[in-house]
C-alpha cells in the first residue's frame, strides 16, 4: 500500500510518452489525481529509494489508485475505461472490428518493452527522442551520471543505454537512420488507414488514438513535425489537428511542457528542423508511392 492523500495520485514525467498516455485518459474520462512531477534525466529522482518504494523498477508513470499502484500505461489506460465506464470518454473501442484489431495495432504502434528499440513505431518515436535525453544527461557529470545508472538502475539494458548515451551524447548514426525508416513506414501505414475518411482510428475516439497524440506530438518536439502536410499526409495531418483540438490535449500535454526538455530541444535543433527530416520524407515518399 502506497501511503496517499487521495483516491488518484499519479507519479510521472512531463515528457514521458507513457505519462502523457495515462494523463490524457485520466482528462479524457474526466478522473481528478493529484499530480507528483518528477525528473528522470535531469536530476535520476526515479532511481531514489524513496521512488523505489512506489515502483522498484524505476519508471513512471504509476497511478495510484487507493494506495494500490497500476505499472504499465496500457494497463492503466483499460484499468481507467473500467473504472469508469459511463464518464467521460469510453476509451475502448466501440465495434467489434476495433476490439478484433486492437491488440494487432497496439503491438504495430505501442511503445512496448518486449518490442526492441526501432522495431516498430512507438519505439522509433522513442528511439529518436534519444538526443533529447542525451543533451539532458549531459547536465550532470558523467561520473555521477554512471554510478546512478549502473548502481541504482535495475534494467541491464537501461543502465548502458543511458551510461552510452552520457558518454556519446547519442546512438550511432545508423540506428537513428532505422528509427527514421520505421517512423516512415508508420506514417504511411497510418495514412492509409485513415484514408477512408474516420475521424479517429476506430472510427470513435479510442486509447489508439490517445496513444497517437502522445506520439505525434513527440515528432514535432524532434523536429520532425513539418512532415504533417496535406501534401504528404493529407489524412494523418487533418486526424493530427483534430486530436491537437481536443480539450484534453492542453491540460494533458502542453502544460506538462519541463524546462530542460525544451532547452534541450533548442540546444540540439536551434529552431530548425531536423536533419533527419529529408530522409522521413524520401522514405515516406517511397513508401506512399508503392501503395498507390
Ligand atoms: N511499460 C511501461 C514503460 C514505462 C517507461 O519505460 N517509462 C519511462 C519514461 S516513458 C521511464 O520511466 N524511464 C526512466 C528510466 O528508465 O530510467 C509503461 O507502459 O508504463
């Protein structure tokens, strides 16, 4: 039992994709929490014995729900559905169709731990964001950054992903290039599956789509986001400011924005975008033309 003072407490990071996933169901299905921002990169707050005792394996986001804690976002999105059924949202999807296709697209698109790093979309997203929590580590001596990773983190691959990317201040290039081939095969698979004109990927508002606003507004922070053109992607672009227009994206989203992640951003892109924006679009270009 966590120790709590009311019936929702969320433990999470302003730019954790899973975090901002749980904080747009809590808004979409209209639950209160009581919010506990925490630093990842920054300051390692995760890798505390305080936090260890809320989840021992370090990351956010937990919900707490009557001082019994939920893990894993995907959980805690359906958890929240249940919980409430009849307020706010209904976040799983409404036709037979979508509960048939849910499990198959959450595994294509979901940033998952039994999916490795580039081998599907959420963990390209995630992959590309690796700059970002390069160049916020880099605030932090490089000692001090590896005692905390390789003593206190329980992932073995974790505590090398983050030592490496202290160390290098990224991944090699060749992976990023991956992430940006996945990203672009998502991009087009998406686009197609809207293309028939559903407002949202199950034709009503669903955790899918929760899920895609976490990550759609990821690309723009890597300066991916000028891709969204009705030129290359009429559809995903319309669907995109759709799921910006919803009135849970502000609370959820852009006022969790965390300082050093956008100082991170305009270290690494100054205000261009990425450079590996022309690669997005050639692959996306590839792969739009081959499903004509
Ligand atoms: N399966 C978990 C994954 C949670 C996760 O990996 N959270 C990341 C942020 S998105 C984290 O806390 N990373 C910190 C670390 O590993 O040190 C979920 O879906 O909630």
């Amino acid at each position: 039992m966590i120790p709590h003072e009311t019936e929702f407490e969320l433990y999470h990071y302003g730019e954790s994709l899973c975090s901002q996933m749980v904080r747009l169901a809590l808004n979409e299905k209209q639950i209160g929490y009581t919010s506990h921002h925490m630093h990842l990169e920054l300051t390692g707050e995760n890798l505390s014995p305080a936090f260890k005792k809320i989840n021992p394996n370090v990351v956010v986001p937990v919900l707490v729900h009557n001082g019994a804690p939920l893990y894993n976002s995907w959980e805690i999105l359906r958890y929240l559905d249940n919980y409430a059924p009849q307020q706010g949202t209904k976040l799983l999807p409404q036709t037979d169709d979508g509960m048939a296709a849910l499990d198959g697209l959450v595994h294509e698109n979901a940033l998952r731990s039994d999916v490795a790093l580039g081998e599907n979309f959420g963990t390209s997203i995630a992959g590309a964001s690796t700059y970002i929590l390069a160049n916020i580590l880099k605030r932090r001596p490089a000692l001090r950054v590896m005692w905390d990773y390789l003593t206190k983190h329980p992932d073995r691959m974790r505590k090398i992903a983050f030592c490496v990317l202290r160390l290098r201040g990224g991944l090699p290039k060749p992976l990023y290039e991956k992430f940006i081939r996945r990203l672009a095969q998502g991009l087009a698979d998406n686009e197609k599956r809207m293309s028939d004109g559903r407002a949202y990927m199950f034709g009503n508002y669903s955790l899918l789509d929760v899920m895609m606003t976490a990550h759609f507004h990821r690309l723009e922070d890597v300066h991916l986001g000028t891709i969204f053109t009705s030129e290359h992607l009429p559809h995903l672009t319309a669907y995109w400011q759709r799921l910006q227009a919803r009135p849970s994206y502000k609370p959820a989203i852009l006022d969790f924005h965390s300082w050093e992640w956008r100082a991170a951003m305009d270290d690494i892109y100054k205000g261009q975008p990425s450079p590996f924006l022309p690669l997005l679009a050639d692959e996306l270009g590839k792969r739009l033309a081959n499903q004509t």
